[in-house]
C-alpha cells in the first residue's frame, strides 16, 4: 500500500512568520511531488509540484524534497492570513495517478 | 480556456436513487480524472481516461459507479442506487500530459448529499 502522510494539525502560524508543512511518502521510487492548496468548500489548486532532491522557490513559497529521507516539505515565508487553508500533499507513485494525504490545516494568526 | 467545468456544483438525492455528474475538461486536455474526497480527507482516485479510453479504475469504484467519455470530450460519472456512503465532493481533473508528471487542473467539484 503505497501511502502519503501528513500531520493534520491544525497548525497556527502568526503573521509574517515561516509556515513549515511537512509530508513523508512510502516508496523510495516515487518520481514527482505535489502540493496542492484547498480552501474551505473549494476544490485543489495546485501550487508547486518538485521532482529532484533540494529547493524549489516560486515567491513566498519553496518545496523541499529529500528522496533518501522520503520527505517533502513545503515553506510558506512572510505568511499571510489568506495563506489560511488546507495543504495537501500528493506524490506520483510513477503512473497516471496521484496519491493524496490527508491534508495540513494551516491557520495564519494576525 | 475557462478551466474544468463541472456540474451541478451541488446535488442532493435521496438513498436508491441515481446520480449523473459532469465534467467538462480544458479544451485541449486528453486526458480526464474523476476523484473523491470526504470530509477531512484527502482526494482519492476513482478513475481516469486518455481521450474516450478507460485506462484505470480503481477499486473504490464498485459496480455502482460507471464512467464514460463519449468522443474524448466531456466525462461523466453516474452512480446507481445511491447511498448514504456515497456522500462527498465529486472532483473531475484534467491535463495535457501524463498527470503524474505534472499534476492536475481541477474543476470546482459537484458536492453529493445522500439523505
């Protein structure tokens, strides 16, 4: 059983602060990583995806991926309160189809 | 381009009775995913389709639950004889290339309520 877990908070953030949202995978092999931001009531919106070990930056977030650790993780700088959401993790276990975790609520404090 | 497009945004049924969502993929996307997603839960894959082909069900999708994509166009998932299990947020997705490469557009999802 191929898993994707995340600790499902809620996680509270003050204002301007680091958010750190982390997630572990099950299989060594995986190939491509996701994170995925949810509103209430709203459906995914994917914002950033990583495929090889180290950094990615895009803005105010960077994803950090460690296939040796099976460990991925997402850092929110200068964290806003619309930043308050569900942060879902999700991994390609190397076919058409992503494997979801449960999701980090995430609440920025003003 | 507007993005998926699904309908109805939200559904309520009584239990027995059956239930047909829409999906309405990016123009050019070939490709189209159904997925479903309770409360506090992750989305969870039910199936996909390379243009009008079924490539992958999973076995979520009991034989309750079809899924057709006429043409290779639009997509739609039917359940029959609802149950009160089936309640939860019905996500379609869609993507130029091989999903897992890249990840997926989703729609705004069609919000089941079995009672």
């Amino acid at each position: 059983q191929k898993e994707v877990e995340q600790n499902s908070g809620p996680l509270s953030v003050p204002e301007g602060a680091i958010a750190s949202l982390n997630c572990t995978y099950s299989d060594r092999g995986s190939q491509s990583f996701f994170w995925y931001r949810q509103y209430s009531g709203k459906s995914p919106e994917l914002i950033m995806f990583i495929y090889s070990n180290g950094d990615k930056e895009d803005g105010r977030f960077t994803a950090q991926l460690n296939k040796a650790s099976q460990y991925v993780s997402l850092l929110i700088r200068d964290s806003q309160p619309s930043d308050s959401a569900t942060y879902l993790c999700a991994v390609n276990f190397g076919n058409e189809k992503l494997t979801f975790g449960t999701g980090t609520r995430l609440t920025i404090i003003p | 381009d507007t993005g998926v497009s699904q309908n109805p945004r939200h559904k309520i049924t009584k239990r027995g009775q059956n239930v047909t969502f829409r999906c309405d993929p990016i123009s050019e996307h070939n490709r189209l995913y159904w997925y479903r997603q309770t409360l506090g839960q992750g989305p969870e894959f039910l199936t996909y389709f390379q243009n009008e082909a079924q490539l992958e069900k999973s076995r979520l999708l009991s034989d309750r639950f079809s899924a057709e994509r006429p043409k290779g166009s639009f997509s739609t998932l039917e359940i029959q004889r609802t149950e009160q299990g089936d309640s939860a947020m019905y996500l379609c997705a869609s993507s130029l290339v091989a999903g897992g490469d890249y990840g997926y557009t989703f729609g705004s999802g069609t919000r089941l309520t079995v009672v």
